[in-house]
C-alpha cells in the first residue's frame, strides 16, 4: 500500500490534498450552515436568548411547570370570582397546613415516579404510621420524641421491604406495593385494637406542627426574605460556576427577573398570611422537606442515578449504577415520606383513627405528584411537583367548599385534572421525540 506524502507538511496526504492540521481535516462547505447550540444563545445573547430558548422549548413539547402555573392562575382567578373569600388569609392559611401531610406523602411518591415505577402503599403506610405514634405516645407513654422517630422508622423500615422484593425478588413493583396497601392497613387496625380512635392531646409536640404560628409579623417576611436571598446566591454562584467551566449559563438578567417573581410571590404569602394567624409551622416543615430534597435530586449523585435508572435502567446498570439499591432507597424514602406525611396528618386531625390513610389519600398523593409535572413514564419531574399538584388539588377542593359543591363533583373535576396533566406529559413527549430530544 503506497502512502502520499505532502512534501510541504512533511505528513500524509489524503490524494494530494494538503493537510494543514486537525482543523482542515473536515473542511466546512461553502454554503453550509453552521450548527450552534440553542442554549447558547442564553450566554450570547442574554435576556433576549433566554426568551428564544424559552420558545423554542415549548415548540418542542418541553413544557415544564408552565401548564400547572397556567392552571392554578385560572382556578384561583375562577374561585375568587365566585368567592371573594377564597384568596382570604384564613382560607389561604387552612390550604398552607392542609399541603403538609399529603404534600409530604406526595413527595415520596415523585422519588418512586421519576424511577418509572408506582407505590400504592403510601396511604396505609401513613396510617400505621399515626397510629404507632399514638399508641406508643399515648398508651405506653412512651416520649413523643422516641414516639415520633419510631413512626418514621416503621415507614423507612417496611418502604426497603417493599424495595426488596422488587428490585432483589423481581417482584412487580404494583403487586408488591399493592399487597403493602392490604397488610399494613389490617396491621393499622391490629395496634389500634378496639378503641379505634386515639386523641392526641392539645399541649403536645406533635400537635403543634400544624397548630403553631409564628404570629410575629417579623417571623413571616424574614423566611420570605431569606428564601429570596437564598435563591438569588444559589443561581449567581451557580451561573459563575458554569461560566467558569464554559458551559451555557443564565444571564444576570434571567436570575434578576426569576429572584424578583420569587421575591413578589414570598413576600405576598407572608402579607397574606400575616393578616390571620402568622406563618404556619406545618408550612415551614413542608417547604423545608421540599428544598432539602430538590438539592438532593439535582446536586447530588445519588439524585442523578435516580434520574438516569428512570431514563432507562440498563443504560444505568451499564454506566456502573446499583440499579437494586437504589430501587431499595427509594421505596424506602417513599415510606419515610409516607410516615412523616401520616404524622402531619394525624397533627392536623388531633387523632389517629382506623381511617387513617384510607379514602382518597393515596389518589391525592400521586395525583399531586402528576398534576404538577413529575412524568409517570420515569425519568424526568422535580419535588416541587408535589407542592404545585396539592395546590391544584387542594384550591379546587377549597373553593368547591366556599361553593357548596358536592363532594362527587370535586372527585370527577380532580380527575379531570390529572387526566389533562397525563395527556399533556404524554403528548410532550411524543413532541420531544419528534423534535428528537426524548
């Protein structure tokens, strides 16, 4: 085989042509067009480029939070047309506490969808859950800060199991999970025993988390200032660190605009709220979790693992991922958020009772977890799912209320909704496929 060299470079030619160096090897044809990362245009052109991308994501079914933001706009708009008391500070302070206990149970279960799987024991998880921290609180006597981490434990403990035989068994998540449902609400009415209904006294620890309020008008506009300023450094430093790497970043102008909305939505809660009681505690505890959790899903490995084994699990068990205890830390997150969720619950009703984690608990859980934008395919969805799904969910329930509507009729308009949030993820993803980004 006889090789040309190109006597000027002193290397090989390919037919004669003159090799420069890398840069020529492709050379660019004349009327080609060059092709440039959209998210570029973000660090290129500024503001201006983020409204492109912002566009250009939508065209290609990447939707985001933007339906459900859109959808509780229009449902508060609706009600408060209806019923100047809906946006009131005491009907606004009741929906703060009432996102806590199923919000909480809501957010386990966005850990078990982003994975592309299902848990259906929460409900009875948050039950047993209740009632062990009353039976041991209130029966045995037993401390209510042992009372409360035994609770959490047991949903921890039997979430892993559910894990287990999933992920080491091979057994399907929904059987597995639907068999949870069967066993640990008949073991909920097994430790209440007869009584059926436990109090919970006024003065106890747990009883404050849904029933305190930081009265001081200073207690409300502080969390709202320092969760803008928190979120303000957050995107700066993070925008700094990207360009120092030469990745796309947001633009100053994008943070400003993004940490003034923030500002205008936290600082009216905290005016709003302030006109009734306070901040709530179960309010804090609930946006608190929530935080916590996103910084675990997008900073952390462990959350990234999370992502890609919804993505596809054998590209995850190929890339090295545990693929069986991860699927175990999930399930076993989804009972610890389940109990913790059962134990707000049982704060904000001052019982555990033989329906705890019964009636539509479980529907509500994962419909808030859809509704607010986590895909039920895997792979893609935020913690802050759950609050967006339980404001939708909870402002329709709220304003039917003021309305007198009838309980069927707000079960048949929640149904709706998520069937409009599934059509919605669904065809989004069929338009990212098309635009070939799914």
């Amino acid at each position: 085989m006889t090789t040309n060299v190109d006597k000027t470079n002193g290397g090989p030619s390919n037919g004669g042509n003159k090799a420069s160096g890398p840069a020529d090897v492709n050379p660019v044809a004349k009327d080609a067009v060059t092709v440039v990362d959209p998210r570029l245009l973000v660090r290129q052109e500024g503001f201006k480029g983020y409204l492109t991308e912002f566009g250009r994501k939508m065209r290609s079914g990447d939707l985001g939070a933007v339906p459900v933001i859109v959808g509780i706009a229009i449902i508060w708009a609706v009600f408060q047309a209806k019923d100047s008391a809906f946006l009131s500070p005491k009907n606004l302070s009741d929906l703060s506490i009432l996102l806590g206990g199923t919000g909480m149970i809501s957010v386990g279960i966005v850990f078990v969808l982003l994975l592309g799987e299902i848990d259906l024991s929460v409900g009875s998880l948050s039950g047993l859950a209740a009632a062990t921290l009353a039976v041991l609180n209130v029966n045995h006597g037993v401390p209510e800060g042992i009372a409360v981490l035994a609770a959490l434990a047991s949903g921890a403990v039997l979430g892993a199991l559910h894990g287990f035989f999933f992920a080491k068994i091979g057994v399907p998540a929904f059987v597995v999970t639907l068999a949870g449902l069967l066993a640990w609400n008949g073991l909920m009415l097994q430790v209440l025993g007869t009584t059926g209904t436990i109090s919970i006294a006024d003065d106890s620890f747990v009883r404050d988390l849904t029933a305190h309020y930081f009265s001081q008008l200073i207690a409300a506009y502080g969390v709202a200032a320092l969760a803008t300023a928190g979120f303000f450094l957050a995107q700066f430093l993070d925008s700094r660190r990207r360009k120092a790497v030469g990745v796309p970043s947001r633009p100053l102008s994008e943070i400003l605009v993004r940490t003034g909305v923030l500002a205008v939505i936290t600082f009216t809660a905290a005016w709003r709220l302030n006109e009734y009681k306070g901040l709530p505690l179960a309010l804090v505890i609930f946006v608190a979790v929530l935080v916590i959790l996103d910084f675990v899903v997008r900073r952390t490995s462990y959350g990234r693992k999370v992502i890609a084994l919804g993505g596809s699990v054998e590209a995850a068990r190929r890339a090295g991922i545990n693929v069986v205890a991860i699927r175990i830390s999930v399930y076993s997150l989804a009972g610890l958020m389940a109990a913790f969720g059962g134990i707000m619950i049982a704060s904000r009703i001052g019982s555990a009772s033989q329906q705890a984690g019964t009636g539509n608990l479980l529907m509500e859980a994962i419909a808030a977890a859809v509704i607010g934008g986590t895909s039920l395919f895997g792979g893609r969805g935020s913690v802050w799912s759950a609050l967006l799904g339980m404001l939708v969910i909870g402002s329709i329930s709220s304003g039917m209320n003021l309305l007198g509507v009838a309980n069927s009729v707000q079960y048949m308009i929640t149904g709706g909704v998520l069937l409009a949030a599934v059509v919605i993820d669904s065809v989004s993803r069929r338009t990212q496929r098309s635009a070939g980004r799914g």
